[in-house]
C-alpha cells in the first residue's frame, strides 16, 4: 500500500455499505486460481502479480468493485497485488479462516482453540493495512445443516474475539478496524435465525455485515417465481448490510443474469448492497466466466476434451485468444454479466434514502433478551481461549 492513498475504504451506517457519503453496492465476482494454478489456493499473493495483472483488464472490462476470494495466505506479501487491485478501483472481500484453521462445523468447540484464533489475527493484521479491503468473514458456510446448529454460539465468540483485538490494535497501533460477517448458506429460516444471532447485541460483538449465497434465479425468471420476492420478505427486518457472496445458477446456458438487474433494483436495493457471481475461473463445476485451456495438458484427458468442445461451441463462447500460457476463452456469460452490470448504473442514487436514520433508530433499539435460540441452553458462548493480558502486553512491547 502506498503511504498516501486517497482510496477510499468502505464503512458502514446502518443497513447499508458507504464508500464516502455515497452508497456502495458490490458489483463483484469469485475469484479463484484458475486451474493451471491449482495448486494454489491464494489467487493474490504477490507472486502471483503477472496474472492478476490480466486478470485485471478483464475486471475492469466488467465494470468489477469487488473480488470475493475465499482464503488467503496469511504468511505471504500481498502489497503490490493489493496495490494493482486498489488502483484498479476493487475491493477485497475474504475469511480471517485459512485452509485446516478454521471453526469445523463437526466439532466446533474443540477447534475454537488459541491456535485457530491467533491465525485469525494474522489475517486481520496483514488485510488491516490495505484501505480495499472490504471486510473479513469470521466464518463462511459453517452451519449447511441443522446437524451443525452447535456452531453458533461459537461463531458469536470468534466475532468477540475478533472485535477485541482489532480495538487493541487501534488503540495501540492506530490500525484500522475492519467490518466482520459470517457468509450463509443460504436466506432460510435456518440462517436468517443465525443472521439475527450473530447481528445481535453490542457492536463489540456482533458481526458488521451478513452475506449469503444465492442461486434462486435461473435463466427467464421473476421476483415471484425464483422466490427473490420471499427472501426479501425474510431479509427486510435485518439491520446491517446484506449481499450476495456467490449468485447466478448454471442450469441455463449461457447464463443470462436477469438477476443481477433485480439485485440492483429499487425492488431490492432497500435490503441488497449487490453480490459477487460465481465465478471468474471455469473450473470443475461450470461457473466460469473465462477458461485458459493450457499449453501441456494431456490431450487424452477427459477434462481436456470438453474444454476444446468449448472453445469450439459458438452457442458457449463469444472470443478466443491465444495466449503464452495457452488458448483463453471468454464465454457468452461473461458478456451477459457486463451488459447485466452496465445497465444497473443507477443503483447507487435510485433507492429510499428515508430509510437509513428510521433502520439506525432500529437498530439501536432491538431488545435481544426477549429473543429465544434454538441451540439453547444447551450450548453456550464460551469463554475466550485468548489471554488477553499477554497479548496486551506483547502488542504494547
């Protein structure tokens, strides 16, 4: 990161994500290593400058603000990827959790340990020192069923722990305090219940933001017949921001997203600050927007076989280059996402403003002692597994 920047970070008030004094909606996209990099699972780490850097073009190509990568390396430079990154205008949205250090859905409890949560801050304080960095998840798909309704209340803890050390660090250091969420699986009952736990109660302890997963739209659809209608209806008494970590079901090809064009609609925009569509690589499950089909790859490879049919259905893609690293594909999704995008323009000044100060008296005002759990009593918020004194005196030192 520069020493001056005049990028701005993203803040919240109320319901809603601000960049300034203007309204934020992510316009955004997972992004992953495609799968010449498969090996790794930090798509921006500095050593991976040269392909971010075209990656780059092709965000900016989109009409981007936004990449939601699921996991980072902690224990590597991201500086001047974060810099390409901030003078392209994107933020970074990521999980404080690392592959093998995280909260186990099985066994929450025994892996809510020191070990786990001093890696988190790791993370907080390596994406702390750059102004596009959105916010972090404290946890991401943790609860995909009701057998992991256990989780919870240790979710809620992490997010304390969280807090607490980001306000030493400002206090101490004058680091930023970044915005904490939990990534859902989905807006049903189940997780709507877990988004009003985990947004309850003091500031100090309770997540900034609430994002999701959704696929209910598919091809020629509607407000009423995906549902988007109902999820509304669900999501409209929540008082932080909401957005999509990862939309745009595949059943239909090409992808059309007439959703995106929902999202940012003054028919959602009062609940929905946008989404990130999944996703930017074409990988294993069909998502991508773009597919490198590599120089080197085994042409007996089933895999392999099905890319070439790709490259060679004009009804899946629009372009083909030739690259130093093999033959890129861009496919019709990619072309519909942008013009989907580009014609949402208006979002940021065509929703109710007289909305924001009555959610901020609301939000101010929930009493939580007359809202009942479904894991209690038989599951607590455990006591922290920090020592709070030495890591006081050991940030001071």
């Amino acid at each position: 990161m520069s020493a001056q920047t005049s990028f701005v970070p993203i803040t919240i008030r109320g319901r809603y994500l601000w960049r300034g004094d203007s309204r934020f909606f992510v316009r955004g996209v997972v992004y992953q290593a495609s799968e010449r990099f498969n090996h790794i699972l930090d798509p921006i780490t500095d050593d991976r400058l040269p392909q971010l850097k075209q990656d780059v073009l092709l965000f900016k190509d989109l009409g981007l603000n936004t990449i939601f990568v699921y996991s980072i390396d902690n224990t590597k430079p991201h500086v001047q990827t974060m810099m390409l990154l901030e003078e392209a205008g994107i933020y970074v949205l990521t999980s404080v959790a690392i592959p093998m250090t995280s909260i186990r859905r099985k066994d929450p409890y025994k892996s809510y340990n020191s070990t786990t949560i001093k890696s988190f801050f790791k993370t907080v304080d390596l994406m702390a020192s750059f102004p596009n960095t959105l916010g972090l998840l404290a946890a991401s798909l943790t609860v995909n069923n009701d057998a992991f309704l256990s989780a919870p209340p240790v979710l809620k803890t992490v997010v304390r722990d969280l807090k607490r050390y980001m306000k030493l660090k400002n206090e101490i250091a004058g680091q930023r305090t970044l915005p904490i969420a939990y990534n859902a699986t989905s807006t049903k009952a189940r997780d709507v219940t877990i988004l009003d736990y985990l947004s309850c109660g003091d500031k100090s302890t309770s997540i900034d933001f609430w994002t999701c997963q959704n696929f209910l739209w598919s091809g020629q659809s509607s407000m009423a017949i995906s549902g988007y209608d109902q999820m509304i209806k669900r999501l409209e008494h929540a008082t932080i921001p909401i957005f999509f970590t990862e939309y745009g079901a595949n059943v239909h090809q090409p992808r059309l997203f007439q959703e995106t064009k929902a999202i940012y609609s003054p028919q959602m925009s009062h609940v929905i600050s946008g989404g990130c569509v999944y996703e930017f690589w074409q990988g294993t499950n069909m998502y991508g927007l773009v597919e490198m089909i590599e120089h080197g790859r085994d042409p007996k490879w089933s895999s392999y076989q099905a890319s070439l049919a790709r490259a060679d259905d004009p009804s899946k893609t629009i372009e083909k280059r030739e690259t130093e690293h093999g033959l890129f594909l861009i496919f019709h999704d990619f072309e519909n996402y942008k013009a989907s995008l580009a014609a949402t323009r208006d979002a940021e000044s065509d929703w109710d403003r007289g909305l924001v100060e009555p959610e901020i008296v609301q939000e101010a005002s929930v009493d939580t002692t007359q809202i009942s759990w479904p894991w209690e009593p038989e599951f607590r918020e455990p006591e922290s597994c920090i020592d709070w004194e030495q890591t006081e005196k050991s940030l001071r030192e």
